[in-house]
C-alpha cells in the first residue's frame, strides 16, 4: 500500500525566503514521488517528479525536491519565494508495479507574506 | 498538442439525483483516472479505466461508475447523489506503461448538492 503524509497544512514565508514543503511516504514497493501545485479554482500542475533516477529532482519554476529513501522523505524547495507561489501544493505517490494509480497527501497551503 | 478537458465547469444537483461529467483526455494517452478532491482535501482517487475497462478502484461505492470510449474519452456517472458528494472532480489522463509516467490533470468540474 502506499500513502503520503504532508506535514504543515499552512505554511507562511516572507517574499525572498527559502520555501520548504514536507513530505513523507509510505510504500511497499519502489516509488515514484510527484509534487504537483494548484492554483484557486484550477486543476493540478506537476512540479516535479522522482522515478529512481537521480535523487536531487529540479523541477519549474525554481523548485526542486530530494528523495531520502533512509528518512522516507521528499521534500519540496524553493531558495527564493515569489508572491506567484502561493498556491496548494500536494505530494502524491504511485507505485511502479500498480500502473499509474496516484495517492495524494492532503496538501500544503502556501502563503506568500511580501 | 491537445490539453486535458472536462465538462460542464460547474454542475448544481439535488440529492437523489444522478450526474454525469465528462473528459477528453490529452492526445496519445490511453488512461483516464477519476478523483474526488473535497473542500480542503487531496484528490482521492476513484478509478482509473484503460482500454475501455476499469483498472484499478478506490474506496468509493458502487454508485460511482465510469466508462472509457475507443477515442480514449471518459465519462464519470454518480447514482443515488448524496450531500457529501459535493466536490472537485478531477479528471487526469496518462499513458499507461510509462514508468513513472506522470498524469496531466483537467481543471476539474465543481459539483454542488443541494
């Protein structure tokens, strides 16, 4: 079984800070890790993804996440916030022998503070 | 290169009734999953349907039901509407085979229940 746990359902930074957005998952098997963002009233938009590659995953707009297998972690980071990323923003996990079927978390609300 | 879409944007029912939404999935995918995301919640997932069958269902009951068309197209019925069944319905499509083949998402249709 898999599922993900979103620490934070608020988080608050000022504008220039460093963004950070927590992340834990739970699977039987391999992963495959996503963030994905959503704007008020819109649909989901992918970040990034984590497929086993590399462990350090860049994604747009000037964020990116590390997979830590030891610590069951994926974290979502940003150096720099910009009032434009306010916004939900959800983890999500699939499993490589179940096809695409994804599990969210319950989301994080970001606020921007300028 | 075509976007996922659905529709209507906003539907209003009352309980009891049925509902039917609607989703063109992105050109050259050949899954379509379905998720129910409340107010203040992630996407739950609902079912997924490849090649015209259901692959794979959450925890929703039976009055949940789905079809997929050969132009890869899908339709989400709800019998029996209750209260609780206010939400954003997501529609996502994805290419089934991919490894760690990320979805694209539609801007979802806003149910109401009255």
């Amino acid at each position: 079984a898999q599922s993900v746990t979103q620490l934070g359902s608020h988080v608050s930074v000022s504008e220039g800070a460093l963004v950070l957005l927590r992340c834990n998952y739970s699977s039987s098997v391999p992963p495959y890790l996503f963030w994905y963002v959503q704007y008020p009233n819109q649909g989901l938009q992918l970040l990034l993804k984590y497929t086993s590659a590399a462990t350090l995953v860049k994604g747009i707009n000037g964020f990116e996440a590390e997979f830590k297998k030891s610590e069951t972690s994926f974290h979502l980071t940003k150096p720099s916030a910009h009032m434009s990323d306010a916004a939900e923003y959800f983890c999500a996990v699939s499993a490589s022998n179940t096809g695409n079927q994804f599990y969210f978390g319950t989301g994080t609300s970001l606020t921007v503070i300028p | 290169e075509t976007g996922v879409t659905q529709s209507p944007t906003h539907l209003i029912k009352t309980r009891g009734q049925q509902v039917t939404l609607r989703c063109s999935s992105q050109s050259g995918h050949n899954t379509v999953s379905w998720y129910q995301q409340a107010l203040g919640q992630g996407p739950q997932f609902i079912f997924q349907y490849y090649r015209e069958e259901e692959n794979g269902r959450g925890n929703f009951p039976p009055r949940f039901s789905g079809l997929q068309f050969p132009n890869y197209s899908s339709e989400l019925n709800v019998n029996a509407l209750e209260l609780d069944d206010s939400a954003l319905y997501l529609c996502a499509s994805s290419l089934l085979g991919t490894p760690g083949g990320e979805q694209y998402f539609g801007p979802g249709t806003r149910l109401t229940v009255t």
